[in-house]
C-alpha cells in the first residue's frame, strides 16, 4: 500500500460520514412533515379503503369484500367498459395529435379511434347507470357540470382582470383588495347572502335585475329543471345541462374565486421581463399582439398551476353548495361530495359513504394525471 493511499483512504471514510450525517439531517428536517402526511393524509385514506370493505352502518358489521363497489358500478365488466373508452378516447387523441404532422389517413384513423372510444364508454356507462348506483352516478354528472362552469370562468376573468390592474391605473391596489375580498370571506356567511339575493321571490335582487330587461321572476335555487329548457329548447337528462339552481351555486363559485385566481396572475405577470414588451412594441406589435403571443405564454404555468387546483377544489367542493342546496331543486345541485356526506352522516352508510369517497378520489387522481399529461405539454417555462 503506498503513501498515497494511506492518505487518501481516510479522507473518502470521512466523505462518507459527511455524506451520511446530512442525508441523516435532511431526513430529520422533512420528519415532520412526514408524519403529519402520514397520519392526516395517507392512514385516513387507508382506513377508508378498510371500511369500504365491510357492512359497516355506525358499527362495524361483516366482510363483504367489493360489494360496496358493486353497488356504484354494478359490476366490474361494466368499469371494464369504460375504462377501455377512456383508453381508447386517450389512443385516439394521441394520434390525432401526431396527425398534423404525417399524412392525412393518420387523421381518419385517429378520428375513428376517438370515435370509438366515445361509444365504447358511453356503452359502459349507460349499463353502469341501470345496474349501479345511479344517484351516486348522477351526482358526478352534476359535479362535473359544476367544475366546467366555475374553473374555465375563473381562469379567464381573473386573467383579464390581472392583466387590466397591471397597468397603471388609478386606484389600482384598492381593487386588487375589493376583487380578493370574496375569497377571504366565510363561504358560509356569502353562501346566505347569496340565498337572499337569489331567492324565489319577485322582490329578490336577482329577479328585480332581470325584470329590468323584461324577463319573468325566476325560481333560481329552487328550480331543477336544466338551463336549457327554460331557454326553450325541447332537451332533458344529460344533454339539458346542469340545471338553474345548479347555475347560481355555479355563479358563487365564479364570485368567490376570480380574486384568488387575479391575485396569482398578477404574480406571474410580475415576473414578466418588461424588455420583451419594450421589444415588440418596438417592433410595432399592437397591445392584442403582445398580450396574446408574449403574455399568454409567458403565464401559461400560473394558468395550469389555477386550472389544476380549481379542477381539484370543484371536486370537493362542499360548505356553499350544503347552504345553497334546497329540496325543491332535487337531486340537481347534489354534487358528489355532497352525496357521500348524506350516506355517511344522514343514512349512517359507513361503507357505502366510504366506497363513494375512494371512487371520488381516484376520479380526482386521474383527472390530475390527465391535466398533468396533456395541458403540462402546454406550458412555457422560458
């Protein structure tokens, strides 16, 4: 063994020590959050894949096995079904995709693909809606209705509404604190502020705005018939849309989160270097110019980080719709969250309430994957 060895031998135990004593601190710092992750976030999600197994009504009964699950989707072919829609709807629009940039049979074989897919799930759906759980069914309908009313809302408003109180404006910081003041607001409180101005009544605000335009005073909260039908067309089920009590609660949803939204944009487009904006308007790009092709890109990461989180937070959305629900509208602003609280709490369903609930969240995980994969391919990050 050389000199060199000998002395070098010491220093790489030493680099081992070191290297093992921070990965030991690091470990020790994120502890902590570990556990709380552990004990708040994974173990609930655990038990309840636990009692979704077993009879369980306020105590615990028998082992059923999947019988809960039976009971939503009527069988597993029938999920079967619908998944291979889903991965069929996925193929196809991976070829659509790709089809721009190949030859034009690529396009008629990735609208067929999409095609197909759509029946295909459409099949595995109908079958599971006669022989499952078609009120825990409906009230995903109903949940999705919401979240494609509320978050593409509050993404465009809260974009247009950062981007006109980025400029230099008089009073500009007082309406930044006026446009977030919903969102700090108790929704509890708002939600009974809105039951007033939406109420049946002909002297509601909301009626004595609309009569300003000659139209007759409307059910609002208490109306379960779908949007469309009052608008005069001859249309019922999925296709009427969500329904007019469904569209108020839709609308304090909107109220409630284009200042949260606004306040994030105007983040971004802080961080917008003002050189690119001093370079094309010297280059004689107009202000439409500039906003489309320099700051709409340049934010699309704030505008995905909103879209996914406001996907997430309709989905589980709860204290405003609880107030605002009503018997009269029926099962049409039941969202599913709203669902799983009545078996859980009203029915005393244990089971069932916590089946609903895994299928819920594996709902929310894979529209997040689906958002991730296909809107994250979107995003300019410089």
């Amino acid at each position: 063994m050389t000199e060199s060895t000998l002395i070098e031998q010491p220093k790489r135990i030493g680099l081992k020590r070191l290297k093992a004593r921070e990965q030991l601190t690091g470990y020790l710092f994120i502890l902590p959050a570990l556990i709380i992750i552990l004990i708040f976030g994974i173990f609930p999600i655990g038990y309840s894949i636990y009692m979704s197994l077993f009879d369980w009504r306020v105590v615990k009964g028998p082992f059923i096995g999947d019988r809960n699950y039976l009971m939503i989707f009527g069988s597993w072919k029938n999920v079967g079904i619908v998944a291979a829609g889903i991965a069929l709807f996925y193929a196809g629009s991976k070829v659509w995709g790709k089809a721009f940039q190949s030859l034009r049979i690529a396009r008629l074989i990735g609208a067929l693909i999409l095609i197909l897919g759509g029946v295909v799930f459409i099949t595995g759906w109908m079958q599971m809606y006669e022989t499952g759980n078609s009120e825990f069914l409906d009230s995903l309908i109903v949940t999705l209705y919401y979240a494609l009313g509320t978050v593409p809302a509050e993404v465009i408003f809260g974009l247009v509404l950062a981007y006109i109180l980025y400029q230099d404006i008089v009073g500009k910081e007082a309406f930044r604190m006026i446009y977030f003041l919903p969102y700090i607001t108790p929704s509890i409180s708002s939600a009974v502020v809105f039951q007033i101005i939406f109420s049946s009544r002909e002297t509601s605000l909301a009626n004595q705005f609309i009569g300003l335009f000659g139209i007759s005073p409307l059910k609002w909260r208490f109306e379960p018939r779908p949007v469309l039908q009052l608008l005069g067309f001859n249309v019922s089920g999925i296709g009427g849309g969500p329904s007019l009590a469904l569209l108020t609660i839709i609308f304090f949803g909107i109220w409630s989160f284009i200042g949260y939204n606004t306040v994030i944009f105007l983040s971004g487009l802080g961080n917008i270097p003002k050189e690119i904006y001093e370079a094309a308007e010297i280059d004689g790009s107009n202000s439409w110019n500039r906003f489309w092709y320099i700051t709409i890109p340049m934010i699309s990461p704030v505008t995905f980080y909103l879209t996914l989180i406001g996907f997430i937070g309709t989905f589980k959305a709860f204290n405003h719709i609880y107030v605002l629900r009503t018997p009269s509208a029926q099962n049409t602003v039941i969202t599913a969250s709203l669902m799983i609280f009545d078996r859980f709490y009203r029915a005393n369903q244990y089971g069932i309430a916590t089946a609903q609930a895994i299928v819920l969240f594996v709902i929310i995980l894979g529209l997040t994957l689906v958002q991730n994969n296909v809107l994250g391919k979107q995003v300019f990050y410089g």
